[in-house]
C-alpha cells in the first residue's frame, strides 16, 4: 500500500477510533492522525457511541471486547440508524461467537489482532475507497 495514495485519498474523510487498550491506542492514533483528517477517539463502545450520536464519520474501527459497551453492540446501534456505516473491526478474538455475529453485521471487514499494518492499511484504502465512489 502506497501511503501517499491513501494520504490522498484519506485526507478530507473523518474516522471514528474506538479501542481500550492504551499501547495500541497510541500507535495507531499517530498513524491514523497522519492520514485522516480528523480522528475522534472512544475508550469503549459506549462512548463511541456518544461520539457517533454528535457527528458522522466517514469510517468507524472499533475493538470488540471493551468495558462498559463493547464493539459489536455499538456497532449494532450505529448500523440501526446509518445502515451504511463502513466498519472495521479489530480483535484478538476469534470465537465463534463473535463471528457469528459479526456476520449479521453489515461490515466491512474484520481483522485479527495483532493487526498487519500493510494489511490494515489496505483495508482501510479499500474501505474508503468505497466511500468515495458511492
């Protein structure tokens, strides 16, 4: 994935980042910090989706296994009112359970942590891309 091209491409979209877990927080806050234009971050889906309720985002990543309200459930909720809303979602789990559910779930994909920068990277290319054709 050529940064510069997703630069480009990323640079007049908002992002919504909802993780828990401090370390990766910091890491990919600077990154997405780079190639976004605006970046909101939630330490847990509950105020993800507070956040979510106040403005629209061009893209959601989320955790799934967060305190108070986790990733699927605000997911969920999100999709209940903007059933079009493009969702990345993260996590070191993958039990069936979370997948099943993840299926009913209009995502637009999901990424097993720990997560392939390159792999992340292209996602997101992928995703905004979309956004951008529609």
């Amino acid at each position: 994935m050529n940064i510069k091209i997703l630069k480009e491409q990323t640079k007049e979209l908002t992002l919504l980042y909802v993780e828990d877990n401090e370390q990766l927080k910091n890491v990919k806050l600077e990154m997405f910090n780079e190639i976004f234009k605006k970046v909101v971050y939630a330490e847990n889906g509950y105020e993800g989706l507070m956040k979510y309720q106040n403005e629209s985002f061009d893209l959601v990543i989320t955790d799934i296994n967060m305190p108070v309200m986790d990733g699927l459930e605000m997911v969920e909720k999100i999709q209940k009112v903007y059933p079009s809303q493009v969702v990345i979602v993260l996590s070191a789990y993958a039990e069936i359970e979370y997948l099943t559910k993840l299926s009913k779930l209009n995502i637009f994909c999901f990424l097993t942590k720990p997560v392939d920068m390159k792999k992340l990277l292209q996602k997101i290319y992928d995703s905004t891309s979309r956004k951008i054709a529609a």
